[in-house]
C-alpha cells in the first residue's frame, strides 16, 4: 500500500508540476499594448487616447529592473501633459511618475521640462513608498480621457537602468538579433523554444 500512495503522489506532484508550467507559460512576457491606441516604432512609443473609452497604456507585466526607495525614473514625452497622463508606474501601481507631484508644486514636476526647447519634454521623479526590489508590473499611461490626444515616449530609465522598450517577440524570427531580450528571455533559444509549445 506504500508503494501506491508514494506513485499516487508522484503522479500528482507532475501533473501539478505540468500545470502549473502551463499556467506560466501563459503570462505575456516583455512589453506590449494594452489596446489599439498604442503603438511601437523605433524606441518610442505612440499613446492615441482618442477613441478610447478608459485611455491607453504600453505595459509590462514582469518588468526585472532593480528599483528601491529613493531612485529615480525618467522619460521623455512630446504631447500635452494634464490630468494624470503621461504618467508610469511600477510595482502594479505602488508608485507612479504623475501622483508625486499632481498639482506641479514641487521641484519634480509631473509634466517635466523641456531644456533643450526641442518639444521633448523630461521628466524625473524619485521613487517613494515601494517595496525595494525590481518593478514588477509597469505600465506607460495616458488615460486623461477629459482632452484625448497623442503622447509619444522615449529613454525610460529606472534607478539609472534604461529600460527598452521594444514589444515582446510574437514570433521565432523575432528572437533573432538579441530580441528575446524584449520578451525577457534569457537567450535566443529560450525564446525560440516558447513558440514550439
């Protein structure tokens, strides 16, 4: 009777285990739109809140950036800047760019500057009241939906990390030439691999 309960076990432990991979398997890697109002191009990302009833984001679900209390996060942005857009967050929201400073009292301003005068505005905030670790869930807002519009982004960085921000590999071309790193693959094969299952 022992030798039955340990092979049951067993055969529940993998079949657990084969579930379990699935499910993970199942979690979207890397970045991607949240709906068709936000597009990639050549490191920037393009946020059309027009037409789109709760706005639109650009997100990453597993984002493994180091980040701690104190740290900085900054982009730039061209478009108009208002009503909590453009904001990011990380940590699924535990902190996010625009509620440090909504009423643009302090000296990090929610909507930045533009220092050059080349209609590319930077902002920089320092992160406060996360859980040290990495950022997790992170997301590029634009939902101000009282004044849709286009925002466009570039050169995230967080706690001095740039950040790509290329979408995820939908395909075993894309792995190719270092894109399995978008998806959060540790190598080419890794990523090749996903799209065998």
């Amino acid at each position: 009777m022992h030798r039955v309960l340990v092979g049951g076990l067993t055969t529940a432990a993998a079949i657990f285990a084969v579930t379990a991979v699935a499910a993970i398997a199942a979690v979207p890697t890397g970045w991607f739109a949240t709906d068709s109002g936000t597009t990639y191009s050549n490191g920037v990302v393009t946020l059309n809140s027009g037409g789109q009833a709760d706005g639109t984001s650009y997100e990453n679900l597993t984002l493994d950036v180091p980040v701690e209390n104190g740290d900085k996060i900054t982009f730039e942005y061209r478009g108009e800047c208002g009503g909590g857009a453009p904001r990011v967050f990380i940590q699924d929201g535990a902190y996010n760019t625009f509620d440090q400073d909504p009423n643009g009292t302090t000296t990090e301003s929610a909507c930045g500057t533009d220092p050059d005068g080349d209609g590319w505005f930077r902002v920089s905030t320092t992160v406060q009241g996360i859980q040290d670790g990495v950022a997790g869930h992170t997301g590029i807002v634009s939902d101000n939906i009282s004044d849709p519009g286009v925002i466009e982004v570039r050169n995230l960085t967080i706690g001095g990390t740039a950040v790509s921000l290329a979408p995820a590999p939908t395909s075993k071309e894309q792995c190719k030439d270092g894109g399995y790193r978008a998806g959060g693959f540790e190598n080419q094969g890794q990523c090749v691999s996903s799209f065998n299952r």
